[in-house]
C-alpha cells in the first residue's frame, strides 16, 4: 500500500495502519495482519508490505485504504495467490533487510528498539524458547509443544553440511487455536 501524498513520519503510517485494521475488521470480520513499513529506494517513499491469512481483494484492500495505491501481490514476482511459506518468505525479505532506510532513531524512522513489523492486535506472536543441543533436537522439542509442522526446510550456509537450522511452518490452528 502506497501514498499519494508523502506521510510525515511512521507514527502516521502506524495511525492509517490501525485505521485500516479497523475497516477490514469491520467489513470481514478480525484477521490476523502483519504489516511492514519500508522506506522505497526510489524517491524515498513510505509504504508498506501486508501480509493476511486469506485473500483480500483490490476492491477491499482499496476500499480500506484510502491514503493511495494499493497492489495485490508483486506483479514481478507473485502471479496469483501464493501459499502461506510463500507468504512468510516474501514478508521475511522485508523484516529483515537491514537497509530499510528506517534506522533506529532515524526522524522518519523508528524509535531505537521499535519492530519493524505491526501486527492486528491480538494476534501478536508469543516468543517460545526450546534450548537443546542440537538443531535437530531443538526441531524435536518445538514440535512437542506445537505439534507436525506442515513444511520443514533443513538449511545451512555450508555445503554438504548436517542441517545448522530449520524453517519451520505450523498451521495456523497451532498458533491460534479456536476458542474453548
């Protein structure tokens, strides 16, 4: 989502994101979104990156957004819906380029320490640490707090190596389970 006009700062992008949150909520009902605000490299341009667990149309997104331009999907890199690990990998690009342009304490930016995500109130993630030896034993320890994972991506910056970490993607029940 893009402006028309240049935001003063990011608590105005952060003020139309919850304004936002509020309409689609409003005309679909509560929806976990992740936003991430970046600062564009061509002319130096607030905007921000969003990310939902469903489809959200042109038609929806522009109706709730009315601060500019509003793209479903990347043109140059997304052809049509994508799959959750799709998802989480395009926005994971975006959460941690160090370049962003909004540094700590920067006047545009964030405050130091700030995320350089939002998400739908309520929904934020809740941090769950499992210490073990290894990754393949930290993998097992997680998966018995959370349960069979959908996809596991083994990785590691070496070649030909046993796996230094895993990617790991649970559904979304795991995360928010339904109300008892």
């Amino acid at each position: 989502m893009t402006y028309r006009v240049e935001p003063a700062d990011l608590k105005t992008v952060k003020r139309h994101l919850r304004l936002f949150q509020h309409q689609v909520s409003r005309l679909i009902g509560r929806l976990p979104l992740v936003a991430v605000v970046e600062l564009g490299s061509e002319g130096g341009r607030l905007h921000v990156h969003l990310g939902a667990p469903r489809f959200l149309s042109i038609e929806l997104m522009s109706r709730c957004w009315p601060h500019g331009f509003v793209w479903v999907g990347d043109a140059k890199r997304i052809k049509g819906r994508m799959a959750v690990g799709q998802l989480a990998s395009y926005l994971a690009k975006y959460l941690s380029k160090g370049g962003d342009g909004l540094a700590d304490d920067d006047p545009k930016g964030r405050a130091a320490g700030a995320h350089r995500y939002s998400v739908t109130e309520g929904f934020q993630p809740e941090l769950v640490t499992v210490r073990a030896a290894t990754a393949a034993k930290a993998l097992a320890g997680a998966m018995e707090l959370m349960g069979e994972p959908d996809l596991v991506i083994a990785w590691d910056l070496r070649p030909d190596a046993p796996a230094f970490g895993y990617w790991v993607c649970w559904p979304a029940e795991a995360w928010h389970p339904p109300p008892p």
